[in-house]
C-alpha cells in the first residue's frame, strides 16, 4: 500500500508465528487490489471507470464495508471526509509535484465530480451507483485501517492474541506482550513546530491509533505549507503545520476520522471525536508562531 508495514506478534511456535505473519501480508495484499485507488485494475479502479453508472454496481464485502463507513464518516464530520474526492486528490497531487495551484479550469471540472450525490449505496443489493462524470473514489483516509483491521482478524484466526501491526504510523494493537501493561507507542510530534513539549507515549491494549498531518507529506507553494491531506470544500491542501492523533476501537475508524479532524480543525474536529463512542484525539498546530495543542475528553494520560 505504498509504506512500510511491521507486524509484531507474540507466539508459542516460531512456525505458528510465521505462519501468522506470512497470511496477515497475504491479507494486505489482497485488499490493495480491492481498495487501492493507485493500481489501475483494482475493483476500486474499474468502479470510478464506470462513472457515471448506468445501472447500479455490485461490489465485494470488502470495498462495500469500507465505502458505506466512509459514508458514515462524511456524514458525521459535514462533508469533511469523502470518499468521492479522487479528482481534487490527482490534481492535488500534481501540483505537489509541480510547486504550482492547479490551474482555474481543471480546478472546476475536478470540483464538479466530487460531492455527495456522486455516489448512492443501496443496501439491499449491496450495489453501487455513480452519478456524475469524471469521478473517481479515493479510499486513502480509511483504506489503510481497514487493511489494519482485516490483518489483525486474521493473526487472531490464527491463535495470536499478543500483536501490533504498524503500517508507517497507522498502529492497531491487541492484547498487551507478556508481563507487560501493554504496548508502548510513542506519540507523533509535530514537525516545524516551535517550543513544543515532549508528546510522550500511550499505553494500548486491544486499540488502534492513527496520525494524521504533514510531517512527511506537505508542499509550500507561494510562501504557504499546505498538506497532502485534501480540503473537500476548497479543493487544497490543509493549511500546515497540524497533526492530529486519534485513538479508537478499530483502525478503520481512528484512519477516517484524523482525516475529517485534519480537515475540520481543532474545535469542531475534536468536537466530534468526543461525540464517538470509544475515541479519543489530540490536535496539534502551529498559531502566531507557537505550538498550540488540545486534547479531546477521554484522551489518556501519557507516560514520558
């Protein structure tokens, strides 16, 4: 899926450790043929190919579990996450690129592809509509926790119950090692940022905890740091610097909402977090020249 992914387990056998292991990637591979919006032939890919639909879609488990939380999450953060955003993601991407905004008229017509009436899902059948031209899914804020999540299902088929699986940030985790607590996992510090405390480290069992921001994927164009994290409302890049971290139950939720958070800010994204059962972030950001931080209620308290 484009990053480096680390699975530690804890096992009896070193075969049965192994074996583990070996189906958790064959996991991952599976569902980036499904979900990833970067390999031309995934199911993802051929559905945004077939905009606008002439008749509804049907689709697998997978990329059917995944499109309808991700319609959950647009509908609770207003829009702030969206799964139909794809066009503004490729043009944001080139211009990442280039150094440049996009230019005025494709910036239109990439605006017109996106929003919610792009895509109606009918439960019944479990089928997929697309209703406008030129649209295209992007599954980049949820598919990397859902992969998470579906790996971890399968080291637990696999009698595993001690493991972390960490995909370059994006960390579940479930019953803590032997003799310990839990499991230790350091807390993202904010990049350029000026003056901030030592963030310190969480103590998880049976969780997931996602960051999101621009500490390893931004782009200043005319003196502005923007971040690959994607605005549905204006089409840009989120201003920088910002991270936000977000403790959940599963990693499909913790991934979708440190975007919507991202996007939202720290007020009204934090606002949600305590509206969700079981989660839990920290917003931090740079303001007037210093590092600002808010905790959302339920946010644990951090060892050094």
């Amino acid at each position: 899926m484009g990053v480096p992914w680390t699975i530690t387990l804890y096992s009896g056998k070193l075969e049965t450790g192994k074996a583990a292991i070996n189906a958790a990637f064959a996991e991952v591979a599976r569902l980036e043929k499904i979900l990833s919006d970067y390999v031309p032939d995934s199911e993802l890919c051929r559905l945004s190919a077939a905009a606008p639909t002439a008749l509804p879609v049907p689709v697998s488990d997978d990329l059917w579990r995944v499109l309808a939380r991700s319609l959950e999450i647009r509908d609770i953060s207003g829009g702030a996450f969206d799964p139909t955003i794809g066009p503004l993601t490729t043009l944001w991407r080139q211009s990442r690129r280039s150094g440049h905004l996009p230019h005025a008229e494709k910036f239109a017509a990439a605006q017109a592809a996106v929003g919610a009436d792009a895509i109606l899902l009918h439960p019944n059948q479990k089928t997929v509509s697309l209703t406008r031209n030129h649209m295209r899914l992007d599954l980049g804020g949820i598919g990397m926790g859902y992969a998470i999540d579906r790996a971890m299902d399968v080291l637990w088929q696999h009698k595993i119950s001690a493991a972390m699986i960490d995909a370059s940030g994006d960390i579940a985790v479930s019953n803590p090692p032997p003799d310990t607590a839990g499991w230790n996992i350091s807390v993202a510090p904010l990049s350029h940022a000026p003056g901030q405390r030592e963030p310190g480290k969480l103590v998880l069992t049976n969780a997931a905890v996602t960051t999101s921001g621009d500490a390893f994927q931004s782009v200043e164009i005319d003196g502005i740091r923007y971040s690959h994290i994607v605005d549905p409302k204006t089409g840009l890049g989120v201003l920088g610097p910002a991270a936000v971290t977000v403790i959940a139950a599963d990693c499909t939720t913790a991934d979708a909402l440190a975007t919507a958070v991202s996007v939202l800010g720290p007020e009204r994204g934090l606002s949600i977090v305590a509206a969700t059962q079981g989660c839990a972030a920290r917003f931090v950001w740079v303001q007037d020249g210093k590092t600002r931080e808010s905790l959302s209620a339920r946010w644990p308290s951090v060892s050094k």
